[in-house]
C-alpha cells in the first residue's frame, strides 16, 4: 500500500508540475485552455472554473493540458485569436517547452531546499580494510578517520575517493586522526579497470577501504545552495543525455536499462521508507527525466510537436492533417509499446531477482 501511494504521489506531483507549466504559458500567451487533466482515461473528479474544466482521470500515468485549438481549427474568428493554432511559432514553442522547463525549475527548487536543510553526508571513515590491499599495507584500521590527503582537508567520504581514483600508482600523504591522535600515513592507490554506469572501462585508483557509514549534516549557505542544486541539476541531466546517446547506440542494453511502473513504485516505496528527503530527490530525478524525455523529436511528445513548428517554420507553412494524423499514430504506438516493453522489463527483473527492499 506505501508503494502505491508514494508512486501516485510521485506520479501526481512531476505530471502537475509539467502540465501546470502548459498552463501557465498558455494563460500568458492568451490561449484558452479547456481542460486540465491529471491522468489519461475516464474523468474520476472534475470541476469547471471559469473557462476550463479540471479533472483527475483514471489513469494516472500522465496528464494533459487541451488547448482551443489544438488539434482542429476555430472556425469562429473572434475566438482565433485565443486558439492555439492561431498563436506565432514563438508563443506555441513557449507553451510546449513550458512543460520541461516548469520539471527542471522544481527539480532545482528541491535541490535548493535540500542543500539549505542540510543533506547527510558520508564522514570518510573507515569502516572494513580489505586484505592484501594498499590500505592493509599501511596498516590502516577500522574506525580510522582521514582529515588530509597532502596537505587538504578533508571533510566528506565522496573528497576522499575522488582524490583516490586520480591518483593510481601514485603515493598519496594521508593524515588519519585514530583515538584522537593525528598519525601520517603512506598508501599508495592500486590501478584498476573498472566499468562506470554506462558499461565503459576506466582507469582509477582504489586503496581497498569501506565506509563506516558514519555521516554529517552538510548544510549550505543561500548562494551556495543555489549554486549547489543548478549544477546537480545540470550534472543529472547530462548523464540522462548521455545514458538515451549510449541507448540509442545500443552500448547499453535496452532491457537493462529501461525501468516501468513497477520499478518506479518498488524505488518510490524504498525512498518513502527512508525518509522524505530521500523520496523528493527521487522526485527531483524522476522529474528531470520527464523534462528530457518528453522533449525527444517523438510525435505526441512535446518533442514532436517542437519538431513539427520547426519544419513550420522551414516550410512557411503547417503540415497537412494527414501527415500529422499518421504521425501521431506512430508515435503514440512507439510510446505504448516502450510502456508494455518496461512493464516486461519490470516483471522479467522481478521474476529473476525477487522484490525490491
């Protein structure tokens, strides 16, 4: 019951963020909006204020917003001038892009909140020392603290390892404080091959030492924090480019990669369990996967309909309805068969490895 409730939850909050921004660029330009609907399907709840009509539908697995406009044309000249349609190429690909930006812009917003409340962060701490290793060599010990790596400080487990991994074969000064007494320690950092996320091979530099699992509250300052959730924001996003590039070149398997509602539900469910901030981060990377998957050049995506006021643009005028008709009927076959391939995917991983906990 937690997975399905923090999954609608997730589900509902990254969808009416997106479509909110829809909205609201479509408020700006003029552009009557019909309905706003969170979730596809039959209408559970609705209510009309104003002009428009605001609906939960039975399937919660997307949303939408309908504007006058699109999708036919407005006969009736005195209300072309609120259809979309009728609106510059500019205000359109302000109102599909909308939708994206609103995705990226909450995902910022709560990294922001998060950096300003402080984040728990790894202490570099030694837990376990591996046998025969660089770090058993220096007789490093469990519970051994590192607070300098030549000469800098360090405060943070993620410090520690990145210095480590760019120092392969290359002795290293580590202060460590061991009951509360600083010792100097020589390691020299082992060269190994290993694969990152995406499946490729790299050199890094590894001593043999596990975390203890010991952590701190990191809190940052205001510009800090700002600073602090626009690059991780960046950061995320490019590894999601990079990781659909290495899809799409087929150099990571698309049955490995590809993850449906169930995982979804299983991770929402984990991160719900522990703790809120844990469950909105999970939010704030579901929702820059949404921002980025919805602008793929895919008809019925925000993408497509980018794609096709491009060639409008090109063309000086619109594709014909039949091009359009066709085009989204394959896209939105794309998009139904990419959903049942992940619910396969899901099932298969549940099959071979069990529940998630």
């Amino acid at each position: 019951m937690l997975s399905i409730i923090a999954a609608i939850f997730l589900f509902g909050f990254v969808i009416f963020i997106h479509e909110l921004g829809h909205f609201i660029l479509a408020k700006i330009n003029g552009v009557k909006v019909i309905t706003f609907s969170i979730g596809f399907g039959p209408k559970l709840i609705k209510h009309k204020i104003g002009e428009t009509e605001y609906a939960l539908s039975a399937i919660p697995l997307g949303g939408y917003v309908q504007l006058l406009g699109m999708g036919e044309d407005v006969e009736d000249e005195a209300l072309q001038k609120r259809s979309y349609r009728h609106q510059t190429i500019p205000k359109r690909a302000s109102i599909i892009v909308a939708g994206s930006l609103f995705n990226f812009l909450s995902a910022i917003a709560i990294f922001f909140f998060v950096a300003l409340a402080g984040m728990p962060e790894l202490l570099p701490v030694v837990g376990e020392v591996m046998p025969n290793t660089p770090a058993a060599a220096a007789m490093l010990a469990v519970n051994d603290k590192i607070v300098e790596i030549d000469g800098e400080p360090i405060r943070q487990w993620d410090e520690m390892t990145a210095i480590i991994h760019q120092s392969a074969d290359r002795q290293l000064a580590l202060t460590v404080e061991r009951d509360a007494e600083l010792i100097a320690v020589s390691v020299t950092p082992e060269s190994r091959i290993v694969k990152d996320m995406f499946g490729a091979e790299k050199e890094v530099g590894l001593i043999g030492i596990k975390p203890s699992g010991d952590t701190f509250i990191l809190e940052k300052g205001f510009i800090d924090a700002i600073v602090s959730a626009v690059t991780r924001a960046i950061e995320i996003s490019v590894l999601i480019i990079t990781f659909i590039a290495k899809l799409i070149m087929a150099i990571i398997p698309l049955g490995d990669a590809i993850g449906g509602p169930i995982f979804i539900f299983q991770v929402a469910e984990r991160q719900a369990e522990v703790g809120i901030t844990a469950f909105f981060l999970f939010a704030a990377l579901i929702s820059i996967n949404l921002a980025i998957l919805n602008l793929l050049p895919i008809p019925v995506l925000d993408g497509g309909h980018l794609l096709f006021l491009g060639i409008e643009a090109i063309r000086g005028k619109p594709l014909s309805e039949k091009v359009l008709t066709v085009a989204h009927y394959i896209g939105f076959f794309l998009i139904i068969a990419l959903i049942v391939f992940a619910v396969y995917s899901d099932i298969m991983r549940l099959v071979a490895n069990g529940p998630m906990y």
